[in-house]
C-alpha cells in the first residue's frame, strides 16, 4: 500500500494540462472489440481504471501495443481474435468492465461478464444496460456474481430508458452499432464523454446521429473498420484544478480546458465566490483570492445540487464541497445521485470543517473553516481528490492512505501537483 505526504498551506501555481476524459476512455476501449481492424486512441490517460481494461483486452486475445501510454499517451489495439470473456477477478476492479457485454454480444453473440467494481458511493444500478440489451433481442441471465447473455442477432428497436444513465447508453451505443436495422434510444445520457465516444464510433464506420441530444439514432451496419480518435480533456479534472487553485490562493492557468463543457461548473464556482477567467480555449483562476458564498435573493441560503447533463456532475461533488468549507458563509450540498457519496465528510470534520451531515444525500457547510493536517484515507476516487485538495490547504502535515484509489482517475498526481510547488511525496509501505 502507498500513501501521500502532505505538507500543506502553500499555494499553487503554474500551468497544467488536464488528461484525456477517463469515462470517454473506458467505453472506447470496450469499442475496440467491434472491429477486426486496428483503433489508436490518442490522449488515453494512464491510469489505474485504464490499464486494467488493457490487461483485460490483452487476456480476451485482443493485441495491445500501450508501450507509448506512460509518455505519449496512445494506445493501438486490433481485436483481430477474441478467444477469451472478460477476466471476471479483473473486471471486479472497475465499473466499465460491464461495458464488454455490449460488444460481445454484437461480435460473438454471447457475453459472461461479472459484477462490475468501481466507487462504492452507493447503489449503481445495472438494469438500464439490461433493459437496452434485451431491448435488442438479446437474453439476459442474473446470477448472483455474473451476467450471461445470448443473443443470436442483435436488431433495431426503439429503446426508451428507464433513467439517463450514462453507462446504460453507452452499453445501448455499443450494441446497437452492429445491429441489424435503425435503432432510436430516447432518454439517452449526453454527458461530453457520451458525445466523445459516438464521435469515435462514427470514425469507425458507425452511423449514429443526434449526437449531444438525449435522442440518438443508429443506424446499424455490417462492420466496423479501423481508426484513430484523440479523447477531449476531462472536464472533471478540469474542475479539481479550478478547486485546488481556489482553495490554495493560487494562481493557475488550465490549459485546453474545453470552456463550453464548463458552463454549469464555473457558475457553480462562482456561487462559492471563485474567480475564473476564459482565455480562448483555457481557462484562468487569479490568485490570492479570498471566497465568499453568493447568498440567493433576501439571503437565503444557496444550494449546489448534481443533476444530469448540462447540470452539475455528480463526480465534482466531492471537490465543490471542499471548496465552500474555505469559503465565508453557509451553503447546502445536494447530492440527489448516490447515497453514499457524502459520507467522506468525516474525514473533513476530523480536520476542522464545520459541516452538518443532514441525511445521505444533504450537507450543509459553514465556512470558511481552517483546516488541520490529519492522517486520512481516500474512499473512492473523486472523495480521495478532495481529501487530497482539503490536506494542501490545511496547516501542518496530512497523511492520506489508500491512494491506489485516486491513482484509478488522476494520472501521476503528486508529480504534476510538484510541479506547480505543492509539498507532496508518495511513499510505499
């Protein structure tokens, strides 16, 4: 097990770059199963949720050439042959290992997947990609630690889902590519990563339309050939360094930030007192700020809730949360998504801040709080990241465990946190 050093109550500056979009990352390589010809993806992010889906590709018999990954950030894959069904033990370790069903069934007309892993924030459900798949023509059997589909071949249909889930129409999008005949899927997510993924599968040969709606249509086609496709930037990362930066009275400059996925995150920001400026394509946090809650009409108290896209993300929930203990005045945080994803906050108020955990899904902040170094653990990658911000803008020393799990959505953090003058190191047991 690893762990951070953190000494914290300095601030940051600098440029940074953030990473290829991590949930654009792992549908695409699921993507690569549908064809026969070789996919590169350029700006994949190395990191842990990442290389366990190429060594799960690798073990189905697909070829992986990820030797440029650590440097240049590109992947070629060919599924020239896929013998093998996803690695179940693997699969166990992160949520889009359920994205395989999808392609299989469209290349091999069966799947045996398991209970896919990922953040334990709570319930996630899988009956939306059940819904969708059956919706297809396909057989879905649950069995208390696998799924196993058939389905002898994939058609058309109209596929109204239950809840814009973001997975779930990514699994609908993978399967319906091959099918036979025009599928429509009503209800569908349109998060940037869901946009990035049709993108690549309309490079490969797809047909699908209504991209960035929450309508799609495919029309299926016979095969897939090969391609390239260069990921967007991940706008979660992005919204970590526009917090790191806020909460440190640093100043940052993000490069290729891709400002038009940042509208809802910057007016949320802005409610917590936060300056941001939008230069071109990057976007600038000014230094030495110091933050007040914008109160609503009369002095009511605000609120900052999650919702699907173009609302707040749900995965910034973390990072907004800390951000208001260090700023003056109350605010209520909302997370209507998962049940569980507050319940770090603990960890927070073992540090100073002054937050009431209303319920699972409600927390009022009371800032601004200063905070203490402690010793903390990271539960789940977007809570770790906060942690992470919380300990740099802390007084003293804060030691954070189990940072396997940031690792799993933040490539090489405490290196590209050095180079904007943070005071971290990474230390293995």
């Amino acid at each position: 097990m690893e762990r951070f050093i953190v000494e914290g109550g300095r601030p940051l500056h600098g440029e940074v770059m953030p990473a290829g979009n991590k949930n654009s990352a792992l549908p695409m390589l699921a993507a690569c199963l549908l064809t026969t010809e070789p996919v590169t993806l350029h700006n994949l992010p190395a990191i842990g949720d990442v290389r366990i889906l190429l060594k799960m590709l690798a073990a189905m018999g697909v070829e992986v050439d990820d030797s440029a990954l650590p440097t240049t950030h590109t992947v070629t894959l060919r599924a020239r042959n896929v013998h093998e069904q996803p690695d179940q033990r693997l699969g166990a370790l992160v949520r889009g290992s359920l994205l395989f069903a999808g392609p299989m069934l469209a290349r091999t007309g069966h799947a045996l997947v398991g209970q896919p892993g990922g953040d334990a924030i709570g319930r996630r459900r899988a009956d939306t990609h059940f819904l969708a798949l059956r919706a297809l023509g396909a057989t879905v059997d649950v069995h208390d630690d696998t799924y196993a589909m058939q389905a002898g071949k994939l058609r058309g249909t109209e596929i109204f889902l239950d809840e814009a889930s973001v997975t779930g129409t990514e699994q609908a999008l993978l399967a319906a590519v091959l099918a036979e005949g025009e599928t429509i899927i009503i209800n569908a997510a349109c998060e940037p990563h869901v946009q990035d993924l049709c993108n690549l599968l309309n490079t490969l040969g797809a047909r699908v339309t209504g991209v960035g709606s929450n309508t799609l249509v495919i029309e299926g086609v016979s095969s897939l050939h090969g391609g390239e496709h260069t990921l967007m930037s991940d706008h979660i990362e992005v919204g970590s360094f526009i917090g790191l930066a806020a909460i440190t009275g640093g100043e940052l400059l993000i490069r290729n930030a891709v400002p038009e996925h940042m509208r809802m995150t910057c007016l949320v920001y802005r409610r917590l007192g936060v300056q941001i400026d939008i230069r071109g394509n990057d976007i600038f946090v000014p230094g030495g700020q110091s933050l007040q809650v914008d109160d609503d009409e009369h002095g009511a108290v605000p609120k900052i809730d999650d919702g699907i896209w173009p609302a707040f993300p749900s995965d910034l929930m973390s990072i907004a949360l800390v951000t208001a203990t260090q700023s003056t005045g109350t605010v209520l945080i909302f997370e209507k998504m998962f049940e569980s994803r507050l319940f770090f906050v603990d960890r927070l108020i073992s540090m100073g801040a002054r937050i009431v955990l209303c319920d699972p899904h409600r927390a009022v902040v009371v800032g601004k709080s200063p905070l203490r170094g402690d010793e903390i653990s990271s539960p789940d990658i977007r809570a770790g990241m906060a942690l992470l911000l919380a300990a740099l803008c802390a007084s003293g020393e804060s030691v954070i465990f189990n940072v396997g799990q940031i690792d799993r959505g933040y490539e090489a953090i405490e290196n590209r946190l050095q180079a904007l003058g943070a005071a971290i190191r990474r230390v293995e047991d």
